[in-house]
C-alpha cells in the first residue's frame, strides 16, 4: 500500500518477504541515493545468515514537506556479501 510521511514523521513498513541465506553469507540493506537528496533516510540494516523474521524497513522523513512512496517504489537495494 501507499504510504504518506509527513515531515519529522518516520514508520517501519514490513516488505511482505522473508529469506534464508546461503552458507558463509550476509546481507545488508542500503538505501537509494537519489532519496537522501529528498530528506528521506532508509535506516540501513545488516542482515546475518540466522536472520529469519520478516524483512522491514525504516523510513524517515527529515525534509520539509510531506512524501509519498507508493507500492512498488525502489527505495531501498538487498546486498548479499560473502
């Protein structure tokens, strides 16, 4: 669904997904560059291989004026490292 911040305002909205990593593995969860021009933060998160509860993230909004990040917006890319 469409979520609307309003400034200072911040929610975690769960991703829907859960996943299971393979051995040796990480993950990390990093933010969108062009957002951060916005004054919208994504709070970055490491993910390690026994994590299993539902992906969610943080979403922050530090700029002066309402945002809206509507279902299916890019903001936020899954890295896996070894």
């Amino acid at each position: 669904k469409d979520i609307t911040l309003e400034p200072g305002a911040h929610s975690l909205v769960p991703m829907g997904l859960k996943m299971c990593l393979p051995p040796r593995t990480c993950a990390q969860i990093t933010p969108r560059s062009s957002l951060g021009l916005k004054g919208i933060v994504v709070g970055a998160k490491r993910l390690d291989r026994d994590f299993r509860d539902e992906l969610k993230l943080l979403l922050i909004n530090n700029s002066p004026n309402a945002f809206t990040f509507y279902k299916g917006d890019c903001v936020a890319q899954l890295v896996i490292e070894k």
